[in-house]
C-alpha cells in the first residue's frame, strides 16, 4: 500500500503481478472510503482472487482425475503388500514379500533389460526423427497438406492391426521386408524375429515408426510457436540454418522436447501390446517388457504381486518425472 | 536498419518460420539428395499401410503367397463385404465416435482451463499440482483395472458413454495440461498485462486472447486425444461391454473368421482398420488450417 | 468506479461458470443415475438373454435361436466374443470381481476357466442341466470334464468343442515320392528327410510356435507321446523338447520361421504345399475345404499321430459353455443353456460348425449319414486310444506361461536343455507354494 506522499513507481516497472496488484490495492481503496464494513467481510485481495480463479479453473481437471484415480492407487498400494488372488483366498499381509518375489523372478529380471532399452531408444529416435519431421511438415511446399496426412497414419492405426502387420512383413517366408531386402539387397535371411536380437531391433524400431508421427505433430506445434522474426535476425547477420537449428530453435522447443519426451518415456513403460501382439514376448524372453509381466498376472488374478510390480513402474516413473520437471525448470523460456 | 544495407535474400513473400531449407539445398546442388530422403520417407512410413490396404482388398485365399505378391491378381472388396455383414459396423462407429469426440472434448477443455491457471497463476499449490498430475500416470493402465471397475460400479457407470468419456478424459489430462502448459508459457506476459490494464478479466483474458493465440496446440491436442481415444482397447474392453457401448477398437479384437480361436483374421483385420483409419485422415486434411500457427504472432508488436 | 463492478461481477461469473463446469464434468456422470443411451443397467427385465461366443459361430447359433425364442418367450442378444484364453480374462475379471457380469452366457476357453471357476465367479451346472445331458457325453471326455470342467464333483462348465490335434498328412506328396505316411518319432525323421528341400522352402513339418500359448500346445502334444507329465517337466518332457530342437537344428526337417507363427501361418504353409504332414486342429478340415482351387481329398488325409515312447497321443481340450453367477438374467441363461446343450438341438449346432461339434452320443447318431472327415477321424482315433487327457494345473494358464517360455529359452538356443528343464521346475514349484 503506497503511503501518501510516496512516489507512485513506473507501471512498466513493475512486473505483471506487481502492477495488479497495485491496481488492486487502489481500487480497494476506493472502496473503504464507501463501505468500511464490507470490507473485511467481502473484499478478497487481489492475491486471493486470483487463488480462487485458479482453483475453479482447476476443478473440473482435477475432479475428473482425483475420480479415477485416488481409491486405483490407494487400493494398488494396499494389494502390494498382501498376497491377494481371488482363486485362491485368503488374502495374507506379507509386506515387501512381493517385491523379493519379483527381485527372484527370471522374467522380470529377464525383461529389465529390454523395458529399459525398448523404452529409453525409442524415445530418443522419437525425438530425433519427430524434429525432422517437424521441420519438414513446416516448410512451405505444395503437398504439405498431404504430407501432413501421410506422415500421421502410422500412429493413427490401431496397435493390434499395426503389430500384426509388421509380424507377417518380418516373416521370412511370407514377408515383404525380407523378401525386398533379399530383391534389392542380395541380403538373405535376417531371421527378423527369431534371432533374439534381430528381433528386438525390430520391435524397437516398428514402435518407432508408430509413434515419431505423435511426437514430430507436437513438436510442429511448437515449431509454429516460435517467432520468424528470430530467423529473419540471425539470417541478415549470416547465420547458416545449422546455427540456426542449434541457437534458435532448439532451445525454444526445449520445454516442449522434455515435456514430451518425458511423457513418451512414462507412457511406453506400461505398454506392452506392441511386442506382445508382434512376437509373444520374442525368442525367449528377448522381448519382454515387464508390462507384459504385470498384463499376465493381473490375467492370472495375482491382483497383489501384479499390484507390487506396477509399484516397482511408479518408482522408475517418479525418477523419470523428477528429472523430468528439473530440466523442464531449467529450460523455462520467458 | 540492416534490411536496408543488404538486398533481400528472396521475394518478401516467401516468409517462413524454420531455417531455409531452400536455399542451402540450391547452393549445394543436393536437392536430387533432398528428394529421395523425402521419398525414403515416405516408403518407410507408407509400405506397411500399402501392405495393410493390399490385403484389404486381397481374396481370402490369396492372401498370404511365397513369396509375397505385392498386388492381387483379382483385387475384391469381398474382405469389406463379409465385414459389414458380420458386424454391425455402424453401431460401432457410432460409439467410436461419441466417446472420442467426448473423450477429447472434455480432456481439452478441462485441460485448457487447468493449463491457463498453473502456466499464469502463481499459486502455491501450483507445482504440487504439476507433480500430482505427473505421478498419477505412473500406475499402469492395467493395474488399476480392477479398483476401477469397482468405483464405476459403484457409480453406475459401467457400460455407458458418460463412463467411457469420464475415464478416457482423465485418461488423456495429465498429458493435455502439461503440453498446453509449455505452449500457454510460449506466449508473451505483455499481451494479457495490456488487457488486464484495459479493464478485461480472466474469463475474457481466456476467451478473447489466450485462446486464439494458443489456438494450433488446442487443435492438435484435441486431433491426438481424438485419436488415441479412437484407437484406445483396454479400458473400452472392460467398461464397454455390450453392443450399445462397444467401441470399433474393441470390435477389432473381436473379429473372428474361419472357425478358428486363437488367430486373428488377417483380411478382415485389415479391412476393418482401413474403414477406421478414414474418419481420422478426414479430420486430419480439414483440420490442417487449425495446426497452422495464427498470423497472431504479429500482434504481439 | 467502473473497475470494479467488473471485477467483482466478473469474478462471480468466472467462477460460477467454471464451479459449474466442474459440477458437470464430474458429477455429471456421478449424479446422473443411468446413462440415456444405455439403458441396460437397469436391466431387470427378465426376458433378455445375453450370449457371447465367437463372431463364426453366430449364423449356427442364430438358426436355432428362432425356436427357443418361441419357446420360453425371451429374446436372445448373440454378441461377439473374445477369441483367446487371455482376451476371456481381461475382458471379463475385473467385472467379474466386482460382482458384474455383461453376459449371461459365455462360451469359455480351457486356459481361462479355470481361473473362473475357482474365485467363485461361475454357476456349478450339475443341477441345471438334466443327467442325459451329462451321460451323452463318451467315456473319453469324462477325465477333461471332470479335471478341466469341474472342481471335486462340481461341474461348472460344459463343452460344446471337441479340441484335439489331428494329424493332416499330404498323401499325395508323400505318394509321390513313394513314402508311407510316419507312424513313429523316428519314421518322422526318416520319412521327413526324404521330403525335405531346403532350397525350395519345403520342410516336412511345422507347427505354430509362437508365444502365448501356442507353443505350449505342440509341446504339449509331444509330451504325451513321450509319456511325460508337461507340467513336471519330467524326463518325457524333456525328450519331447530334444526331439523338436533336433528336428528343427539336427535334422532341419522343421522350420525356424515357426517360432514366430500362428495356425494361419502354419496353414498356408501347408496349402503352399511347402509341408508335408502337421498336428492341427480341426477347423483347418473346413480351412482346407475353402481354398477350392487347391483342395483335393488326398490333400488333407488325417493319420494316426507318429508314436512316441507312450504311444501315439494327442490330449484334447475344447470351449464350452458356462454361466456367470453374476448374470443379470440367470433364469433365463439356464434355459438356453439347457436348449443348446439338449439331445435334439446340439446335433443341429454340430452339423453346421465344426467349433459345436463333440463325440457325444446324439450328435455321432445324427450325423452318423453324414460323411464328415472329422467324425471318421474321431471314430479312428478313439479306437485306437489317441486321446489323452489335457495336462491340468490348477494354475493353468501361468503353469502353460512356464511352458512357453522355458521351450522358448532352449529352442532358440538361448540355455541348454538342462537349464531350461531346471528353471522350469523351479518355477513350478513356485507356482505351488
């Protein structure tokens, strides 16, 4: 509250909260000459206003998400700690001996590896081609509608036609990706999915090409956010479009890279009907991902171990969102 | 001013917004470079739908040849005949629809809303909340099945569209309001300080300023959530469990032919997928004024 | 002045509307107590029956529907089904769980049943079907009824398939090279070089190998004539994996593109005349009949399946019908039940789809006229005591998950055949702690 005689500071000094609130506290004194009473009834400051705002701007978002969400994750943690199957009652408290159960599983110690390897490539190559295509479903040509179309239809199809599909064009016998490599490559059998390692190649890179078309549509929306007068600059001060990439838009797409590719991260851990549909968990287990595991206990009614692993999943996904929020911070653009 | 010193690199009108891909590729004679990436690009990712599309229109009994062919002799549309007769396919598409319009109308709104208030308003709870929606994605889907169905019975939600669109939608948020708040924070304070000091509050500040300028996220949010909820199997499998609620993604799963459990019917699959794809190439090719970004950005002079 | 009378005013509607919005959004659903396009919630109505069995049958069901209709006076709503074992499970559990049921009546797999049965979810079908019913089924379904179907006595479960692997061989391949069909382990090596031509793609045998649950089946089959016991993983088991890693490796007379193939795969490989002689189910009779083009008698003759050390086995399974003790309307899905299951209609339902076909007595009567390859099949095979009992664990589908993924590990060379038999019992053993 300015004091009388005080200097009233520049309004474009102030920042944007400053300057409402200043405005505020004038309008509030107004006020007071009028309706003394009132005030310390009705009259919110301007700060607590703004707090209500927020929350009724909030509500039907976290209504909608508290609904399904609090009692699944309260009722989740509970079944952890208790052996619980329906075909087999009753149900027994056993504390952490779920997760000993898991740490001596050979599947889930089997399909660590590759969760992490499935997770964390196909999110990098996400990143790297869905910025190519970024840049180029935003340069102007003729057909850019058409392209724009094309390029989306992988992720537009349903995961169960895509992973089937891929699981006939693979097969040595019948498929048009060998068949094609022996025609134009001389290349004979890669015995695509039934070396253990070939296949998980070609998982990986089949949910690559599913989901680079999300990825590269995000980052064309943020692409778009990114004012051309910042290229016109540096373009009359001779940059060349390398430069330009790295000192301008990289940075500026930041916040919406490590949003995404947070989120990528995070969603592709529970997903397991890819290389579930394409190869049943691959030669052995080469290509399981621990989803898979979770899927086919919860099938079997362990309601609790499936319940302990899905904790094992929130732990690395908190590590993930942790690092997440910290880079998102760091790359803050004003 | 430093436009004046140098003549223009090309005509005015040609204004774009990424480095100019153009005029590097013209200086270095790589364009024939340039256009087979592009056409790599799209073998790469069309091959797989051609081979989808071609089996499609495939007879059954052609389908699958040593080595493969890479067109019918006689292409039918007999594989979208016996779709349509076996199924009833617009029932279907009917709750395919309702339920992805819903599902993305919803999550984008509620989202937008949530967005504007933890991008602008500084509040304490604000990055509580932010880690709150970032922790409740954690779960996986199927874990929380069960608890789940239990609430939504208890709810009388259970095989209804309210059901299906309350589930998709809190699906789909924690992902809407983190992106929407990254292209929220992309725009200038002092558009909405101007407008504060004119007189405007929030409600207008949304409707009139943030809303157009933020305008190509909202679509695209609303374009991906339209398609994940269109393509979504899981819950729908469980929430939606008779003809009148069944989604085509669940009827995908179900298609059965020649007397056979255990496999999945090729033809019929690929058929039916191509019938789904459509409605979403549509919304795509008339949606694409919206993904462009407003010439708004000039308003910020 | 002006200012604020708009801000307040303003803030009252800002927040009334967005108080608003949340009260629609959330309790929208909370409050409504029935949804307007899904009336069903409410379904007390006594004279619906819901039936869900896979989409193929559906024209067979549908033609007797119309009597049973005018019979009892209750309309009939068929609706698709899950086509596997694990699409049961997830489909159903969760409402199940919660005390829910969308169906009335279900046509249910071998490897989710079970499960079913024993959390308390079915309806025990001892008293509602009549005792005709149950005797009309022969002496050799009695050990999968009363192991798979039922639970000490109670029978929860009653099959309308009759599942067992038969043994198509091309009898003009081999009669062309002059070759007798195998009838043992060894003569399938003999025989299945002689046939075998790597460079034109021709193997002697394949079988769906992929994982889940194919895998097990063929491995499964192998046991039994090895004389073992799958699920101990026992010596029988472990001949039955030696002798599928030879034939695939040392004698290359099976292909390695099976470890990732489903029965479609396995059957156009077949009609692609790359195959010789398989283990298939029944279904591939009509699969074959449909490629007109290529389909001969001699084509698809159905053998005894080469004997191992116990003989020459194939254990049998099958889907079968059962109801939920949530059903809405479970007055209504005995009546069905007992319709689709009784000695006039089941005959009708065999003749037009193999997938309701089983050796009962009435069904073998009626068609006895016909000529189905299947029945001669049946009739051959039981004679000669093929059938075996499926292998049974009281956690099945996780004891046939083992299964798939120890043959998995050896069979692409990934642990020796020592190692996986080892691990195998372990997890076993784990299972029944």
């Amino acid at each position: 509250m300015l004091e009388v005689g005080q200097a009233r500071p520049a309004l474009d000094q102030l920042d944007f909260w400053q300057q409402a609130d200043l405005i505020g506290e004038n309008i509030l004194a107004t006020q007071t000459l009028y309706t003394p009473i009132r005030k310390s009834v009705f009259t919110l400051t301007l700060q607590r206003r703004f707090l209500l705002i927020a929350v009724a701007l909030l509500l039907p978002a976290i209504g909608l998400r508290l609904f399904t969400t609090v009692y699944p994750f309260i009722q989740t943690a509970a079944l952890s700690v208790q052996s619980y199957n329906p075909a087999f009652p009753p149900a027994k408290f056993v504390g952490i001996g779920n997760f000993v159960k898991a740490w001596n599983d050979p599947v889930v110690r089997a399909s660590l590896g590759f969760t992490l390897s499935f997770v964390g490539f196909s999110t990098f190559f996400q990143v790297f081609f869905g910025l190519i295509i970024a840049h180029l479903l935003n340069a102007q040509f003729r057909l850019r509608g058409i392209a724009r179309m094309i390029s989306l239809i992988p992720w537009a199809m349903p995961m169960v036609v895509v992973a089937l599909g891929f699981r006939w064009m693979f097969d040595d016998q019948f498929g048009m990706i060998p068949d094609l490599t022996r025609r134009l490559f001389g290349l004979n059998s890669m015995r695509w999915l039934i070396d253990p390692n070939v296949a998980q190649i070609a998982v990986i890179f089949v949910n690559i090409w599913k989901s680079t078309p999300f990825v590269g549509l995000l980052l064309l929306a943020g692409l778009q956010g990114i004012p051309s007068d910042l290229y016109e600059a540096a373009r009359v001060d001779g940059a060349n479009w390398r430069s330009m990439i790295a000192r301008i838009t990289l940075p500026m797409l930041m916040p919406i890279i490590v949003t995404t590719a947070m989120f990528m991260l995070v969603w592709q851990l529970a997903v397991f009907d890819l290389p579930f549909v394409m190869t049943g968990g691959g030669p052995g287990f080469s290509t399981t991902v621990l989803a898979q595991k979770i899927y086919l206990e919860s099938n079997s009614l362990n309601y609790g171990y499936a319940a302990a692993l899905g904790m094992i999943l929130v732990l690395i996904v908190l590590v993930i969102g942790a690092v997440g929020l910290a880079l998102f911070r760091r790359f803050e653009v004003e | 001013m430093a436009t004046q010193l140098y003549p223009a690199a090309r005509p005015a009108r040609a204004r774009r917004s990424t480095p100019d891909f153009g005029v590097w590729v013209r200086r270095y004679g790589s364009r024939i470079a340039a256009y087979s990436g592009f056409a790599l690009f799209v073998f790469v990712v069309l091959l797989p739908f051609y081979f989808i599309f071609v089996s499609s229109i495939t007879p059954k009994t052609e389908l699958f040849q040593i080595p493969p062919r890479y067109f019918p002799s006689a292409p039918t549309l007999d594989n979208y005949q016996r779709l349509i007769n076996g199924v009833p396919l617009g029932i279907f598409f009917r709750n395919s629809l309702v339920f992805a319009l819903g599902s993305s109308s919803v999550s984008v709104i509620a989202g937008g809303l949530a967005a504007y208030a933890l991008a602008r308003i500084k509040f304490r709870g604000a990055n509580i909340v932010y880690l709150a929606l970032i922790l409740s994605v954690a779960l996986p889907q199927i874990a929380l099945l069960v608890p789940m169905f239990q609430t939504f019975q208890t709810f009388k939600l259970v095989n209804t569209y309210h059901g299906l669109i309350v589930m998709m939608s809190s699906l789909l948020l924690p992902f809407t309001i983190i992106t929407l708040v990254s292209f929220v924070k992309q725009v200038p304070d002092e558009i909405e300080e101007a407008a504060y000091i004119d007189g405007a509050n929030t409600f207008q500040i949304i409707v009139r300023i943030m809303i157009p300028l933020v305008r190509p996220a909202l679509f695209t949010m609303f374009l991906i959530n339209f398609i994940i909820s269109w393509n979504e199997l899981l819950y729908p499998l469980v929430f939606a469990q008779r003809n009148d609620t069944k989604p085509l993604s669940v009827a995908l799963t179900q298609l059965s032919s020649d007397a056979s459990t255990y496999t999945r019917p090729w033809d019929l699959l690929s058929a039916m997928s191509v019938l789904m794809i459509i409605p979403v190439l549509l919304i795509i090719l008339f949606g694409q004024r919206w993904i462009i970004a407003g010439l708004a950005r000039g308003a910020v002079k | 002045m002006t200012k604020n009378t708009f801000s307040r005013r303003l803030f009252l509607k800002s927040s009334a509307g967005a108080i608003a919005a949340a009260l629609a959004a959330t309790s929208g659903g909370k409050l409504l107590a029935q949804g307007i396009y899904a009336p069903n919630i409410l379904r007390q109505q006594t004279n619906e029956v819901v039936f869900a069995i896979q989409e193929f049958a559906h024209p067979a069901i549908k033609s007797v529907l119309p009597d049973f209709e005018k019979q009892s006076g209750l309309t009939v709503k068929l609706e698709g089904g899950p086509v596997s074992g694990n699409d049961m499970l997830t489909r159903y559990s969760a409402a199940f769980a919660a005390g829910n049921s969308p169906v009335d009546l279900l046509s249910d797999a071998d490897d989710s049943s079970p499960t079913f049965m024993r959390a308390g979810w079915m309806l025990p079908l001892n008293d509602v079907l009549p005792a005709e019913t149950w005797n009309d089924f022969p002496a050799s379904m009695k050990p999968h009824i009363d192991g798979f179907l039922s639970i000490e006595g109670t029978r929860y479960r009653i099959p309308h398939e009759f599942a067992v692997g038969y043994f198509f061989t091309r009898k003009d391949i081999l009669d062309s090279k002059n070759l007798k069909s195998p009838k043992t382990w060894q003569e399938m090596i003999d025989t299945g070089k002689q046939v075998t031509d790597a460079s034109k793609g021709i193997f002697a045998t394949t079988d769906a190998l992929i994982k889940p649950a194919l895998m097990y089946v063929y491995v499964a089959y192998l046991t039994a004539q090895a004389g073992g016991k799958v699920f101990d993983f026992d010596d029988g088991t472990a001949e039955a994996l030696q002798f599928l890693y030879d034939m695939i490796y040392t004698h290359k007379i099976f292909p390695e593109t099976a470890f990732n193939q489903d029965y479609t795969a396995q059957n156009e490989l077949y009609m692609a005349d790359k195959i010789a002689f398989m283990r298939e189910w029944p279904f591939f009779a009509d699969v074959g009949k449909a490629k007109t083009d290529w389909f001969k008698p001699e084509k698809m003759v159905i053998e005894l399946p080469p004997a191992g050390k116990a003989g020459s086995k194939s254990w049998i399974g099958g889907w079968g019908y059962s109801i939920p003790k949530a059903a809405p309307n479970l007055d209504g899905a005995k009546a069905l039940l007992k319709y689709l299951t009784s000695v006039d209609v089941a005959p009708k339902l065999a003749r037009q789809q193999g997938f309701l076909l089983t050796p009962r007595a009435s069904i073998l009567k009626a068609l006895s006229s016909d000529s189905n390859p299947l029945l001669s099949a049946i009739d051959m095979y039981s004679k000669a005591n093929v059938f075996s009992a499926r292998p049974f664990h009281p956690r099945l589908a996780e004891a046939q998950t083992v299964v798939d993924d120890v043959a998995s590990v050896y069979l692409t060379k990934q642990a020796s055949l020592v190692d996986a038999i080892k691990q195998g019992k372990e997890r076993i053993a784990a299972l029944n702690s």
